[in-house]
C-alpha cells in the first residue's frame, strides 16, 4: 500500500527523528504548520497501513517508523522499474543516464558504483 505525499512527508520526519511525540512532528513543519488534527488522521492510516506504529507513555504517544527509508524507497523504485520500464532495470539505467541531468563527475560516479556491484557479483 502506497503512501500519500502527505504521509510521506511525516515519515521524512520519522526516518529523521527516529521516535517522536506529536509536538516534535509538528516542529519538524515549516509554518504554516498543519493542524494537529490533520497529522493525528495521517498518523492513523499510516499506522493502519503498517508503515508506523507508537509506544504509549500516559496521554502521549511516541510515534517511530516500522519501515526503513531504503526499503520504502527500494520498493518504490522497484515499482516504477516494473510499470514504467517493462520491469527492465537496464531500460531504467539508460532514461537516468541520458535524460537527468548528471554532470560528468556524477556519471563517472555512477559508473564506479556500477563497477563495484559488477565485482561483488563475481565472488
């Protein structure tokens, strides 16, 4: 189950703070910052989904995330690779390669991390 951009942005903050209380989600927001009401009904259906869950300390609840970014990013790649690339990773490769816009520093990057996996893969 995918997150709305408005959940993702409170799991941006989780991944960041690791565990936290409302107050300190709410922080976290540039102003205007939203009603407490608004992030508790996305808390909800974030916890509902399984992606977040919460410690009880008296009327307070300390919120942590129960997925980690690189897997949620991981799976979401993943998606994208398989409904936008005929679920063809070297078809994703040559879009990011030839339409981002990678300096040649960055491609010469990349190509070193290409290379080491390529070694990995060998042993």
């Amino acid at each position: 189950m995918k997150l709305t951009n408005a959940e993702e942005q409170i799991m941006k903050y989780l991944w960041e703070l690791k565990k936290a209380y409302m107050k300190n989600i709410l922080d976290q927001y540039p102003d205007p910052k939203p009603a407490t009401t608004t992030v508790v009904t996305l808390l909800k259906r974030m916890i509902e989904k399984g992606y977040v869950s919460y410690n009880q300390h008296g009327n307070n609840r300390e919120y942590y995330p129960l997925i980690r970014k690189t897997d949620y990013f991981s799976e979401h790649l993943n998606g994208l690779i398989k409904n936008f690339f005929n679920d063809s990773s070297s078809q994703f490769a040559s879009f990011f390669a030839t339409e981002t816009k990678l300096n040649e520093k960055e491609l010469h990057e990349l190509k070193d991390i290409i290379e080491k996996q390529l070694e990995k893969k060998k042993r």
